[in-house]
C-alpha cells in the first residue's frame, strides 16, 4: 500500500498513460497542462522511483511503470490522501 497526494497521484498516472499512449513531450504537456518545470519534475520522479526508463534516448514504461496503471484509488480517511492498492491479476 502508498500513500500519495491525490494531485500527485493523478499528475503520475497521467503521465504514464501518456507515455503507454505514446505522446511526445509536447504531447503530454498538452494532455496533461503541465508548465516545463511541471514536465521535468514529474518526469524525474517517476524516473527515480523506477516507473520510467531512458532507452537509446527515449523513454519507455517499466514492468513497474505498467502496473501502477492498474492499481485503483481507495477514498481515505483524508481528503488528500488517496491509498492505492494493486489489483489481483488473473493468471
């Protein structure tokens, strides 16, 4: 189970979809209404916490970036805190 920002959250998953969509950097800025600094922050976090991966110079999802787009969002007790959790995968 993690704990994120909603907002966060939200901004993460979108990103990755965008890149599972193939869309360029102009093309997620734009889905997404991202500023540049937006963009890169993003971009970076996901990188670090191994979502993303540069290869020969473009990016691609990971297997761990795949399946965060399949976890679902449970309403918490906090209005700002979204608990995600996996989703049981047939075989």
């Amino acid at each position: 189970m993690i704990s994120s920002f909603r907002a966060s959250y939200h901004k993460c998953v979108g990103f990755l979809a965008c890149l599972r969509d193939g869309l360029d950097a102009a093309g997620t800025k734009g889905r997404l209404g991202l500023s540049r600094y937006s963009y890169e922050y993003t971009l970076s976090k996901l990188v670090r916490l191994g979502f993303v991966a540069y290869e020969e110079g473009n990016l691609r999802l990971t297997d761990k970036g795949v399946n965060v787009l399949r976890y679902s969002v449970d309403a918490s007790a906090r209005r700002d805190v979204a608990e995600l959790k996996i989703t049981q995968q047939g075989p």
